[in-house]
C-alpha cells in the first residue's frame, strides 16, 4: 500500500520553482499543478480565464484568490487517489494557503513538506533575463541561455525556444515586489505548521535538487506512487 505524498514548492520569480518542479516529478511520480503554466495554458487556449490572466500578466500581480481556489479544486478532484501531487506556484497568499489545508484535508490527502527556495534579488532578475521556454515537447519546461546543452536539447527533439512575456525588467521588478508583499509571509504560515523546508536556491539544478532530496527523505517514509505506462 501507497500512501500519496503532497508538496509545495515556494519561492520568487525566477528562484527555480518550475526546474525543481520537473526533477521532482521525476523522481517521485508526483502530478504538478503549476498554476502559472496552467493559465499560460488557458492564454493560449483563449477563454475567458485566459484573457483574464493575462491582464494579469501584463502586470505582474495575482489573480483573484477565488479564481485560482477554484482552479486547483477542479484539477485537485481529478487526481488518482493513490497519487500525490507537487503544488509549483500555489498558494500564493494566506487565504489559497487555508483553502489549500482545507481542500486537502476534504480529499483525506495531508501535507508533507513546503520547500522555500531562498535566492536574492539580483541573482532572480539574472535568471529570468536569460530564461526561455522549450515548449512543443509536452509541458513546457524552462531552460537558460548559459546552457548550451539545453538550448541544443530542445532545439534538437523538435521545441521551441519561447521568452516569456512577463520576463520583461519592468513586470519582473513588479513580481519581486508582489512576492515579498504577498507570498513570503507563507514561510511563517508553514514555519508555525512544521512544514517549512527553506532551502539554498543557489548551488546549480542538481546541487539545490539533491539538497531538496535529503530534506524531504526524513520527512517522507511512503513508497511512492508509479503510474502503469
Ligand atoms: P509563475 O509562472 O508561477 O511565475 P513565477 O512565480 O513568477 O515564477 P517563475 O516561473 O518566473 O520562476 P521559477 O521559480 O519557476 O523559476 P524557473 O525554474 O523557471 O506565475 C506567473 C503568473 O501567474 C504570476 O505572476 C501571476 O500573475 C499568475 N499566478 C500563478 N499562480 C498564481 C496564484 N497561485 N495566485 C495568483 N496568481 C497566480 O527558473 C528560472 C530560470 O533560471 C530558468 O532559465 C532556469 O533554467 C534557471 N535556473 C533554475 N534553477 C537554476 C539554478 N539552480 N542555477 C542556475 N539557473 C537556474
Ligand atoms: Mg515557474
């Protein structure tokens, strides 16, 4: 028997919530909700969720709590019941932080772990401005422009590399800005819960996934779940 495990993944734009989100996945069989690439998803699709994200976008703020509860609530209801899941991007303020307790808690699912990648400023906006998407190759996933061997990667199985609309140095500043005013205080929500694992996001991918990895391994003693193909 599998008992499915559930994780947050927290931290500024740029911090490597989406990089990590994929290694984890990996690793652990985990469905992630990453709830900006899912209204990207909604954009590109054009419904009225779509369009209304995107004036979001535009300037770098959240969308309404009500909005983004009810999203997760749809996807959450549709997820396997041995499998667990891995939050990339949600909560970001306190009350989807309750809703979240809440709705799991009415799925009987608990919560692991909340990860907090901690990474400056100056090394986020350095990140973003050379960030793109592969996208085409399934989920699309971020790459940098310092690593050739990723950019050949997507470029070789058929992708494409994509910059982000909201990765523009105004709406950046804008997103640091609505971190620290709406997201951060979260640390202290799951620091007073036991959930808070803040880790160092500024070793390379594997050093700060390796890290992650240690971290939860004392948290997490289940067997995880494996899809059949
Ligand atoms: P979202 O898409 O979640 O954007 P974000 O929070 O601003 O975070 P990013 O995706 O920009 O950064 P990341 O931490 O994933 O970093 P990445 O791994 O790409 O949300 C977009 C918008 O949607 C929000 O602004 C809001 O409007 C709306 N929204 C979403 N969720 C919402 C919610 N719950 N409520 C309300 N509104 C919501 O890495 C960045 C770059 O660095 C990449 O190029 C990567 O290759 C590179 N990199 C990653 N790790 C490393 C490393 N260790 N060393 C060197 N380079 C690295
Ligand atoms: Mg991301």
């Amino acid at each position: 028997m599998t008992t499915p495990f559930h994780l947050v993944i927290m931290g500024a734009p740029g911090a490597g919530k989406s990089t990590q989100s994929k290694l984890l996945q990996a690793l652990y069989a985990l469905r992630v909700y990453a709830t900006g690439q899912m209204l990207r998803d909604e954009v590109a699709l054009g419904t009225p969720l779509g369009n209304l994200a995107e004036s979001y976008f535009e300037h770098g703020t959240l969308l309404p709590d009500t909005v983004m509860i009810d999203l997760i609530t749809d996807r959450l209801a549709q997820l396997p019941p041995q499998q667990g899941c891995l939050f990339d991007g949600f909560p970001r303020t306190i009350p989807q932080a309750r809703a979240l307790d809440d709705l799991l808690h009415h799925e009987h699912r608990a919560l692991n772990a909340a990860i907090s990648l901690e990474l400056t400023d100056d090394q986020a906006i350095q990140r973003l401005g050379g960030r793109r998407m592969c996208v085409g190759l399934g989920d699309p996933f971020p790459v940098h422009i310092s690593d050739q061997a990723a950019l050949d990667d997507c470029l070789r199985r058929g992708g494409q590399l994509v910059t982000r609309p909201d990765d523009e140095p105004a709406v950046i500043a804008e997103r640091l800005h609505v971190y620290e005013a709406e997201t951060a205080p979260l640390r202290d929500y799951y620091q007073q819960q036991g959930m808070l694992i803040p880790v160092s996001a500024a070793g390379t991918p594997q050093q700060v996934h390796t890290t992650i990895v240690a971290a939860l391994q004392a948290r997490i003693t289940s067997t995880p779940y494996m899809p059949t193909k």
